[in-house]
C-alpha cells in the first residue's frame, strides 16, 4: 500500500493598509529610523512564500490582503483576472525571467501587480486606518475548506495560516475575529502571527488558541531572518526546534456596547455578551433582568390580647 501524501498549504495574510503605512514613512523622514516600508514588506514576504513552495512541489500557496476596507485575494487569481493583467502590463508575469523558475515568477507578477492595484484604487476619499484582518482570516479558511473538499483519495492537507500585521487592532471586529479564530480551531488550522509595530492582543489569543506562534518583530530589518527561522518549519516539526518561549497572552475581551477592550465587566447569562456598563436588557438577545431591590423590613404583628 503507497504511504499517504501530505502537502502543505500556507494562506499568508498581509496588511496593505496604505493609512498605516503612509504614517510609517513619515514618521521615518522625521526620525531618521530605518522602518520597513510596504513594497519592501512585500518583497520579504514573496522571498519566504517561494522558500516555502521550494520545500516540496506538492506545497501550495496563496496570498491575501487585508486592507483598509476589503479582504481581496492576491495570489492565486481567477483566469480572467490574471488575462488582464497581462493585458495591462504588455507582459506575462507567468513566464520566466532571466532564468527564474516560472512558478516564482508567476507568485512574484500576480502579487505585486494586484498589490499595486488595489492601493491605487483607494487613493481618492477617505480610508480607514483599520485593517479587516478578521475578513481575510474567515477568507482564508473558506479557501482552505475548498481545498479540503477538493483533496483526492490518499491525500492530506495540512493548513496554516501567517498573518503579518502592521496597524492597530480594531475592536470592533472582536466578535468575527474570534469566530473565526475558534473556527480555525475546529479545523485543526494553525494561526500563526508576525507583528511588525505594536503587540495585537487579538493575534495573541488567537496564537495561544490555536497553537501557533506569535512573535514581535525586535528589529524591521531581519524579518526575513525572522520569517525563515520560525514560520518556515511546518507545524509537525516545530517540537523538534528551540523556538522562543511564549509571550504573555493578553485576554481582555471587547465589550458589545462600546467595543473597547475591558479588564472587568458585565455577562449576560443568556447569550454571553460582554459590557463594560450594567444594563437591565440585554441589546444582543433584548433578555430583561430581574432588579433586586433592598430587602423589606418585616413587620411585627401585634398579639392580640385575649
């Protein structure tokens, strides 16, 4: 009997956000720093998806982009979609330049050319300087559920997933980051996360969760050394490595009326929503609460006399 097949797919969750990135290079002009900006954050992470498809030939890839108001898929792309770049360019990204093996030459064009269109495409009005990272993992899993399902006999997918996150959490997308946190959970997928700028108390959780790693960025200028060292190793090998000790997870829990992350706060013991503020109905589940009030003094009856 042939032994079963194991291929690895990596869903690499990248932050395109052009709010986050914009102040980063300003505050770079000002400080005189050397801060990672995002083309070159790109070209890292292309470097380690490549040495990640060059472990085995039965790896699979693909790239997502978590911006300011959309998930959208980077790699790979449907065929019309990649028909048109190649109009647009005057040039295939899928053929082989300068004796590049073709299958990096293609991740290389289709990302940096969707990467390139979807930050021009939100350059007039506003953008928000959050990033919808909770869109792109619940993306991500529905991609790896596909894949799943597509899997022939005798062979088995092992899923992961790298978020490498720049901006700010936002707390508003608690309840769809947590869900599909515990949905990744369900799934046997490991969320691993690489955060450039601030600790993410979400990415966090969702680490410990899932039994990835997290991992703080020391110093912008190896994060390849950093991509390579510990997000390489499939996660069935990673017990066999010295890897860093875990960080302190922060726990906190954003409250459903203000979405601010909260130490102590209220529960309903209907739904389970969280509140930072004592409320007689519930606003998830409109449960109306029984107010206890002081206790009456009990009054003495009277003998009567006989």
């Amino acid at each position: 009997m042939s032994e079963q097949s194991v291929s690895s797919l990596l869903v690499l969750v990248v932050d395109t956000n052009p709010v986050w990135w914009g102040s980063r290079g300003q505050d770079a002009q000002d400080l005189n720093s050397p801060q990672l900006q995002l083309s070159e954050c790109i070209d890292t992470a292309l470097v380690f998806a490549n040495a990640h498809l060059m472990l085995s030939h039965s790896n699979k890839l693909a790239v997502i982009a978590a911006h300011s108001d959309t998930s959208h898929f980077l790699y790979p792309v449907r065929q019309d979609d990649q028909t048109q770049m190649e109009t647009d360019s005057g040039d295939a990204p899928t053929s082989a330049r300068d004796g590049k093996y073709e299958l990096f030459s293609q991740v290389e064009g289709i990302v940096k050319h969707a990467t390139k269109q979807l930050v021009l495409k939100n350059l007039e009005g506003e953008v928000s300087p959050n990033s919808v990272v909770a869109g792109a993992l619940a993306m991500a899993l529905c991609y790896i559920h596909r894949l799943e399902k597509e899997c022939t006999i005798g062979e088995k997918l092992s899923s992961r997933i790298l978020v490498l996150k720049g901006a700010e959490d936002n707390p508003s997308q608690y309840m769809n980051f947590m869900n599909a946190v515990f949905t990744a959970q369900k799934q046997n997928v490991v969320i691993d996360a690489c955060v450039l700028e601030k600790d993410s108390g979400l990415l966090q959780q969702a680490c410990d969760i899932s039994g990835g790693i997290y991992l703080k960025v020391p110093q912008e200028t190896a994060l390849l050394q950093y991509l390579l060292w510990l997000f390489l190793p499939d996660p069935t090998v990673r017990s066999k490595l010295t890897l860093p000790p875990r960080a302190q997870v922060d726990y906190r829990a954003a409250c459903f009326c203000h979405r601010h992350l909260i130490d102590i706060g209220y529960v309903c013991s209907v739904c389970l929503s969280i509140f930072c503020m004592f409320s007689p109905i519930c606003s998830t589940c409109q449960t109306t609460f029984k107010i206890l009030g002081p206790p009456k003094s009990a009054k003495k009856k009277s003998k009567k006399s006989t």
